[in-house]
C-alpha cells in the first residue's frame, strides 16, 4: 500500500521543510510515500464568505485532480474522528488488511477544504479539536504516519 499526503500549498518554512523532508525520508523504508502540492490560492479581498468557498472549490479541482478512484481518501479537518497513535496504527493495518492500495490524507489551505474534496472523502480525521496551521499540520501527520508504521512494525516508539 502506498500512501499519499496531498496539500494545498508549498511549504515555504525552512524549519517545517526540514521536519517534513526527514520524516518522509524514515517514512520510506516502510513503502511507498508521497507529498504532492497544489497551489494555493490567494484570500479574497474583504472576507467574503461566498468568495472564500470559491476559492476552497477550487482548490479542490486541482485536490480532487490528484486522486485516483481507488483510493481511500482521509480529509483532514477539525470535525473529523480523533485517534490516537495506536488506533491510527490499527486503522492503518486495516486498510491494508481490506485491500486498499493508496490511502490520501488530505490537507486544504489557510480557508479550509471545499465542499467537493469532502464529499469524495471517505472518512475524516481530526489532529485535535485546536487549530493549527496547515504547514505544521503536515508535519504532525507525517510524523504520526511514521509512529504508526513503527507500532505496525512492533518497533519501539517513544511515547
């Protein structure tokens, strides 16, 4: 199973950059792994709400243009089902126990993700009930992503 986690944005932080790239790096001995960014979009001037839902729309054109049919698709979002480390371990072993070829964890922009990209999701996912930026949030999933791998492995993890 390969997994990919596709965000709306490129990482522009070194600090960030430099986490994200060493957990993708130890991410890659246990298979496949791929970060894909799409550009963001710029604010709307004036905060509009039907302007930000354009803008999340199509940012999610160019989210769902990256997800393949088969996938097991996971937005990221504040409403999502929280899980901790060992229950994203023990969903991780089942989606490859049922088949699944590629699971996609997505994360939308600084506005959030659009209505489209969740109504493909499969299931949602929450990192907590605070909000983060989503530049760290990437680096949470990734290294949350790689804790999981290490438990599925039997490996030892630091709690």
């Amino acid at each position: 199973m390969s997994t990919a986690v596709l965000c709306v944005g490129k990482m522009k932080e070194k600090a960030y950059r430099e986490l994200a790239d060493e957990y993708l790096k130890r991410l890659g001995r246990y298979g496949k792994i791929e970060e894909i960014e799409i550009p963001d979009l710029p604010e709307p001037a004036g905060n509009s709400p039907a302007l930000e839902e354009q803008v999340k729309t199509r940012e999610g054109e160019a989210l769902l243009a990256k997800i393949r049919p088969g996938d097991r698709v996971i937005a990221l979002t504040i409403r999502g089902k929280q899980r901790s480390s060992e229950e994203l371990a023990e969903h991780v072993r089942e989606m490859r126990t049922n088949g699944i070829s590629r699971m996609v964890f997505v994360i939308g922009g600084s506005l959030g993700l659009g209505e489209n990209v969740l109504a493909r999701a499969d299931e949602e996912m929450s990192m907590s009930r605070m909000t983060f930026p989503h530049r760290l949030a990437r680096v949470m999933l990734l290294e949350q992503l790689y804790r999981a791998e290490k438990i599925i492995a039997g490996e030892r993890y630091h709690k």
